[in-house]
C-alpha cells in the first residue's frame, strides 16, 4: 500500500514527517517538484509532478490518496480512487459533489 500526498502547503510537514517515520511508503505529489523540494524534501524522498492523470495511473487497489489540494480538486481525485479501488482522504467539508460519490 502506497499514500499518495498530494500538494506541499504549509500544513503537510507534520503529516509527512508522521507517515514517513512510521515506515509508510509515501509518494509526495504537487504541481511543481522544485516546490515540493524546498517545502517537504528533508521528509520526502520520491516527490512528482502532479498532474490527475499521472496520480490515477500510480493508484493501485488499497493505495491512499491524501488531498491536501484546493477544494475544487477533491472530487477528481476521489473519483480516480474509485475507479482504482483506493482510498481518498481530505480534510475539507463534504460538498455536495463528494456526497453524491458515496
């Protein structure tokens, strides 16, 4: 089982920091790697640049995706992780959009 990580903002080093020194494997996703770099790169070691498509392809059956991402994103992403029988975690409110998922 792979976490997917996606997006470096402020708030991701504890959680990183968390998984990864619980023995997690963990891929760190985000828009621009040299950004992920700076924010998370004394954490994180395999960092890539995100795109909906290249994370989708990565997904295998029980991977977590977490969405640290703006909201407006969460819906293709816990879409993708239907169609690839993984899991999809973000901290946002329920939007309608993501209810109408279950």
């Amino acid at each position: 089982m792979t976490i997917h990580w996606c997006g470096t903002g402020l708030s991701s080093g504890p959680g990183l920091r968390r998984l990864i020194d619980n023995g997690h494997t963990v891929v760190v996703w985000n828009r621009t790697v040299e950004t992920a770099k700076k924010a998370v790169g004394d954490i994180a070691k395999d960092i890539r640049a995100y795109s909906l498509e290249a994370l989708t392809a990565a997904l295998q059956p029980g991977d977590i995706a977490i969405s640290m991402l703006p909201a407006d994103q969460h819906v293709a992403i816990a879409k993708a992780c239907l169609a690839r029988n993984a899991n999809f975690v973000s901290s946002s409110y329920i939007a309608p959009e993501m209810r109408a998922l279950e």
